[in-house]
C-alpha cells in the first residue's frame, strides 16, 4: 500500500474558520483490490442470477416509504449515517468525527475510484431492462458500492473511538448498505465486496 500526503483546506462552516492539516491517503494497488473482492459474478452465472432474484424481490414488495427512505439515503456524511436522528451520535461526535475522518473520507474516494475503473460493472438497471429503481440513478459504475463502502468504513472507525457502539454503527451501516438494493441501483453483490474493502481498508488506515 502506497501513501500519499496531500495538504488541504478543511473548511469548518459553522464555526466560520479554516484548519490547514496534512491528510495521509492510503492507496491500495489494483491486485490488492483484486485479492481482496475477487470478481463480480459473470454474465450468464448463477451469481448473477441470485442478484437478480433478490433485486426483483425487493422490486416486487418495497413500498413507497421504503424507497423514500432509500432516497434520503443516498447523501453520504457522517450526520445522515450516524448522527442524532440515528440516535447512535451526538451533534457534537458528528462534528468530532467529521475531522477525524477527512483522511478516511479521502482514502475512501480514490481507492473506491480505483476499484470501480478496474471492474467496470454495469449497474442493474442498465444490464436487465426489467429493473426499475424508485431513486436517483447513478452514473459511476456498480462494483463495488461506494455509498455502501463509506458507510461500512465509517462505522468501523468510528466503533474505534466508541466501540460500545459498535453493534449499533454496524446495524446502521448495513440498513444503509441494503437501501442501496431495496432502490435498484447495486447488485447485492455489489455490496457484499464494499464490506469486504471497507473492512479490509478499516483495519489498514492509521498504521
């Protein structure tokens, strides 16, 4: 794993000041990728065949509020995942952990970049005709989910800081995680290798 120091303008809005402060980018090459999440099930496989069971499942039983709620949750931060609606976090820990985790943020952003131009995996909808998301499309590619892969490193490093919340960070990631295919925009699939990376890349960042 290579890492990469850049130097960067956190801007703080509420409290109308910006920090200076150098951010350490973990990079993971593209066979660790590889290694980590293999390679999405292949046109014609049964894997892909059970993604599309469950995506159609969901398309035939969600409701209005579940994809509602899948819509509210395609914005990424700390406050919509974790904060005080969630009950899990305080305005205050959001505001702690929105600094401690710009580095993650970071990372996050250029090896889920990195893994989704290796694969190139269509998304759902795009691949079968007959699958009809109720959110937002996408216009990144599908494998990995990076909403999912946020979501689950978040939860990870910040069960760190707070690890009596654990159960309750990762149930809440995973809520997040599955909204994703409940909406018709990730194979399940899809979000099975975003854990897989996150947890990896949860483990990595820091040392």
């Amino acid at each position: 794993m290579s890492k990469i120091l850049f130097l960067l303008v956190v801007l703080i809005s509420t409290n109308s000041f910006a920090q200076n402060g150098g951010i350490e980018i973990d990079i993971l090459s593209k066979s660790q990728i590889r290694q980590i999440i293999g390679d999405y099930p292949a046109q014609g496989s049964s894997g892909e065949a059970e993604d599309f069971r469950i995506l159609f499942d969901y398309q035939d039983t969600r409701t209005t509020q579940d994809c509602e709620s899948a819509q509210s949750d395609r914005k990424i931060s700390v406050e919509n995942l974790f904060g005080p609606k969630t009950g899990i976090l305080s305005k205050g820990e959001v505001r702690l952990m929105n600094l401690q985790l710009v580095g993650a943020y970071a990372s996050a952003g250029v090896n889920i970049h990195i893994a989704k131009k290796i694969y190139k995996r269509p998304r759902p909808y795009i691949s079968h005709p007959e699958v009809i998301p109720c959110i937002d499309l996408e216009k990144s590619y599908a494998y990995p989910s990076g909403h999912t892969f946020l979501a689950r490193l978040f939860a990870r490093l910040i069960a760190k800081v707070y690890p009596e919340r654990a159960d309750k960070l990762l149930a809440r990631s995973t809520e997040f995680a599955q909204s994703r295919i409940i909406g018709g925009v990730h194979h399940p699939s899809d979000v099975k290798a975003a854990n897989a990376l996150a947890d990896y890349l949860a483990q990595t960042i820091g040392q």
